[in-house]
C-alpha cells in the first residue's frame, strides 16, 4: 500500500500536520507556527537582510557564487579576527591555556575559509569574464576586514589602511591593530617573560612596522621544542600557531590557484599585479621562525 506525504514521518507535511494537532491538543513540545510578523529566526539571524546583500549586476549565473563566496568569506574573517585577538589578549596575560582554546576555535573556522574556495573552483574564464567588468575596480585587496587580519599576524603596512580613509571607523580600527602587538608577538612577548632568551628588539618596537626575521628567535623556539614533556603548555602553544601558519598559507594557495584558474596573469581589477602578487604572498611564511626550527630538528 502507497504511503501518502500526510503519512510519512520524514516528511514537512507531516512534521506541520503532527505538530498542528499537538498543538490543537495542548501537547507540550509542540512548535509555535502562527506568527503575525517575521519569524524569530529571521529576525535573529537577520534572514531578510542576508539574503537581500546577494545583488548581481549582470545575468551571469556564475556571479552569484562568486558574491556568495566573497560575502561568507567576508563573514568568516570577521570571526576568525575576534579569535585571534582573543587569544592574543590571552596570551598577553598570561593566560595560555585560553589562548590555546581560542587558537582551536580559530582552525575550524579557518578550514571553512579554505573549504569555501570550493564554490569557484569550476568557475571558467568564459564565464568569470562575463560578469568581470561589472565590478570595476572592487578588488579582495580592498578588504578591511581581510587587513585585519593580516595585521594580526604580523604583516603590518601603514599605506594599506590608506583605502579605507573614506570610512573613519574602520581606518580607526585598523590603525589600532597597526599599532598594537599581534598574534606573534605577545607569544614572542610571553617567551621572554618566562626567561627565553627572546632578543629585546622583538619584545618591545615599532608595532606598525611588519615582524622580521630574527635567528635569535629560532633559538628560542628550539629551547622550547627540546622540552617534550607532556603539558608542556608552551611547546602546544608553538604547535597551535603552527596550525594557525599552514592553514594561512593553505587559503592563500586557493586563492592563487583560484585566480590562476579564471583569469591567468592578466592584471587585477585593483591594479595589482595579480597572479604575482598572490604567488609572492602564498610563499611567505606566516610565523617565519616556527618554520625556520624544522630545519635543524
């Protein structure tokens, strides 16, 4: 015998109808379905204005992909430099195991950033140059909240809040984090303080200049990884940044590859030099030291 939509418990209307009648009968456990306004869940998530920030400006299917993309990407930035100052913060009071839980929460949000290349990684050149210029001069290199937190992680550039002077908050806020330690440094700043023999100049100096290489600083490091004791709280704390490293590094290859994939090495609708560019800053290491030591382990 058929089994009807009403009758199959995997289905909404069945859900809707088992629901109305616990509901008719006062059963506790039943959903609310009446609402005289937007439901709390679009009012709480913001559904309405969400979905309305999605404006393609040409018939191109492809280009909604590439706003959606760019939007949950936007979003995931945001969230991961909460997660980094938090633990930057942490780590500035000595607080290492809360940094360490930040740090964590921080690589699942950054292997979604990673994942969500995913959603262009079939776009063709055909297709990208079809909406391509409608964006005009709108580039990633833009980004504020992308800045954030290269800042964060020691790539410091004064010139680079210079886009945003239209918009003093974010200039303002950007400004803060040039001008502040990073992510590394207060782990550099909390070696010291625990009598590693980190060299003054990465402790205290000009915070809006970017983190250079120093050989004194591997040295540091290695003391650290020739304490292999379990709980060595300082040894996880280099492994956790070291996480944090390759998955930066991890989603500036996609980016790379993404753009090599759609449009080659032609210039970037910014003006940068775009494939070359990406490539210079896909090589860099993120953490430089933490890497440097595995030479010599």
């Amino acid at each position: 015998m058929a089994i009807t939509a009403q009758q199959c418990p995997y289905s909404p209307q069945w859900e809707e109808t088992a629901a109305g009648e616990r509901g008719r009968r006062g059963e506790e456990g039943a959903p609310v379905l009446d609402f005289d306004r937007p439901t709390p869940y679009v009012d709480y998530v913001g559904v309405d204005t969400l979905l309305g920030l999605k404006r393609p400006r040409t018939e191109e299917p492809a280009e909604s992909a590439f706003i959606l993309t760019t939007q949950v990407m936007e979003l995931l930035f945001t969230l991961v430099a909460e997660q980094w100052e938090a633990a930057r913060d942490a780590l500035e009071a000595d607080d290492v195991p809360g940094a360490l839980a930040w740090l964590r929460r921080s690589r699942n949000a950054q292997d979604v950033l990673t994942g969500s290349w995913d959603l262009l990684a079939d776009m063709t050149p055909a297709q990208f140059n079809r909406f391509r210029d409608a964006f005009g001069e709108a580039s990633g290199f833009q980004s504020y909240t992308y800045r954030h937190l290269e800042f964060l992680l020691g790539n410091k550039s004064g010139p680079m809040v210079r886009p945003h002077k239209g918009m003093p908050k974010v200039a303002e806020q950007l400004h803060t984090v040039l001008e502040h330690p990073g992510l590394y440094d207060a782990a550099l700043r909390l070696l010291a303080r625990r009598g590693f023999p980190v060299p003054d100049s990465a402790v205290e100096r000009d915070w809006t200049q970017p983190y250079e290489e120093d050989p004194a600083v591997t040295e540091a490091w290695a003391r650290v990884y020739a304490d292999e004791r379990d709980g060595n709280e300082l040894l996880l704390l280099a492994e956790a940044l070291m996480d944090v490293a390759e998955r930066v590094t991890r989603w500036r290859h996609r980016h790379l590859m993404a753009v090599k994939r759609t449009m080659g090495g032609k210039p970037g609708s910014g003006g940068s030099n775009g494939l070359t560019w990406l490539a210079r800053n896909a090589e860099k290491d993120v953490f430089p030291e933490l890497w440097r030591l595995r030479d010599t382990l």
